[in-house]
C-alpha cells in the first residue's frame, strides 16, 4: 500500500503523486483539535486547501527541473510541501532555480488571493494555522495556507527549500564544501530557535517536530559531506532512489548477509579442521561433540528431505 513512505494517488505529466504518511497523520491530529481551529469544517477545508497548495508547490520544483534541463519523476506530499525526485544538473544555480521553483508558486497564490481576503471583514489573510492564528473563511484559509508555506519554506535549513536555496547560493561563490559547512551551521541554529519559539509561545507541535528534522538532517550533511555520491542524494540528483528507510533495510540485510557469510567461513573452517583429524588419527578420534557437529552440518549442506531419506 505504501512505497517509499508515500500513497501513490495518482499521476499527472507523467509525476507520480504520493501522499507521506506523516500528511495522513496531520490531517488526524488537526481534526482532534477542530475546535482550536474553528471546528471541523475549517480543519476540512484547511486540509484540502493544503493538499492543493502541497500538490502545487512540487509541481513548481518539477516544473523549475524541467526547465533547466532535468527531469522530474516522482513528488511525496507532506505538511510543509514534500519532496521532488527530480534530476537536476550538476550546476549551482540549476539546483538553485529548482529549490525557488516551489516557494515561488505559494507566494503568487497568496499575492493572487490577497486582494480577495483584505475586501472581507477582518483582513484574515495574514493569518497562520502553523501559528496557531486560524481563519475561518475558505479564501482566507486558501491565503493563510500559502502564506505558511511560503514562510516556513524559505527557513534556511535542510529539509526545506530555504536550506537547498542557501547551499546552492554560496555554492555558486565558494563553492560546495564551504556550501556544506554553513549549511549544518544554520540548520542548527534554526533548529534551536525553532525549539525556543515553541517553549516559549506554546505553537504547533510541527514546530518541534520541524526542529528535530532540521538537526538530524544537519548532522547527516556534516557526517556525508566528504562523500559526494551522498551530498547529491540530498541535493536533488537522483532523488528517486531508495528512500532513508529503504536505505535502513538494505543496510540491515547488507549486515545480516555479513553475519551470515562470517558464520559460514567459521563452520568451513572447523569442518576442515576435524576432517583432517580424522584422516590422520581416524574417525574414532572425534569426540561426541564433534560427531554431532559433523552431522548437523552434512544435514544442512544435504538438505532436511534427504537426510531424512538416509535414515
């Protein structure tokens, strides 16, 4: 059902469109806490205006890796806009065209919208579910919607656009083992600050959440950047391949093979040992134990249907 994290729903332009679990999960913790934002048919509405606004925003970083001579496979939708595998060229500003590509649709649908929200009473625009300033008025959500993740989205840290925006950037200038270095520097800091906002004015849990992202991905820059077939993982480059739990179960079963193929060279190895004891001192010299450990090796070797037949 799920692949890669995400459910596959659909495709358009030939993208593959999934939705992340962690979407799923949002959506059911939103609607728990309806009444915190406006009851359920706000939360409803939020949601749907959310996916819409997700759904966009990749198609804009597609759209931007198309346009400098990439190509764009696969988008997976989660709260704060997902993530594109797309294949970019190894070039600074391509990847920087590409990491605007998204923000910038958000902010033309919030400036589109604008004007709407500021003719209605209140001027609900400008308001924030992330911040926990709900609106209630379906063009004023759409307009909040996009102004959350226009926001959030140009925070200079990894995994969100404003990361990939400030990497390719002094990438450009100083080239990418510097690009890497300030890039783990600033996600740690707005991870921190992330983590002080929510202690001290009590907002969304998606704030914490965000922040402990940002930090686990500023370690594992700081850990891959010596390894540049890993750096492009993340930078854009053969994104469509194995997700981070994908790449967990092809270590494990990397290691279990290992373990494995140990095992195997120890009992060789002692197979060969009591076999050349036997030609030189004779079967009798065997001890119990060595007998019983011969035999459960030929029936492993020999397979159970046969070692039954022998007896």
């Amino acid at each position: 059902m799920f692949d890669r994290g995400g459910l596959r729903i659909g495709q358009v332009a030939g993208i593959t469109v999934r939705l992340h679990w962690i979407f799923l999960l949002w959506g059911l913790f939103e609607l728990l806490d309806a009444e915190r934002l406006g009851g359920s048919s706000s939360v409803l509405m939020y949601l749907g205006f959310l996916f819409g606004s997700v759904f966009l925003h990749e198609l804009g970083h597609c759209r931007a890796a198309r346009q400098v001579g990439g190509d764009a496979r696969e988008v997976i939708l989660w709260p704060l806009g997902g993530l594109a595998a797309v294949d970019v060229p190894d070039r600074p500003l391509a990847h920087l065209a590409v990491a605007i590509g998204g923000p910038a649709v958000n902010l033309i649908l919030w400036l589109a919208l604008l004007p709407f929200v500021f003719s209605m009473e209140g001027a609900e625009g400008i308001g924030s579910f992330f911040l926990h300033r709900p609106v209630s008025e379906p063009l004023a959500i759409a307009a909040a919607v996009n102004l959350d993740l226009f926001i959030f989205n140009l925070l200079p840290a990894l995994p969100l656009d404003g990361g990939r925006i400030l990497h390719a950037s002094i990438w450009s200038r100083q080239g990418e083992e510097r690009a890497n270095r300030v890039l783990v520097r600033s996600g740690k800091v707005v991870a921190i600050l992330l983590v002080l906002t929510w202690i001290i004015y009590s907002v969304s849990g998606l704030l914490l959440a965000l922040a402990v992202l940002m930090w686990i991905n500023s370690l594992q820059i700081q850990r891959m950047s010596a390894d540049s077939d890993a750096v492009e993982s993340w930078q854009g480059a053969g994104s469509s391949g194995p997700g981070w739990w994908q790449r967990q179960k092809n270590r494990w079963r990397h290691n279990r093979e290992q373990r494995a193929l140990q095992q195997e060279r120890q009992i060789r190895q002692r197979v060969d040992e009591l076999l050349e004891k036997v030609s030189q001192d004779g079967i009798e010299a065997l001890t119990a134990e060595e007998r019983r450990f011969l035999d459960r090796v030929s029936q492993r070797y020999e397979g159970p249907g046969k070692s039954r037949r022998s007896r």
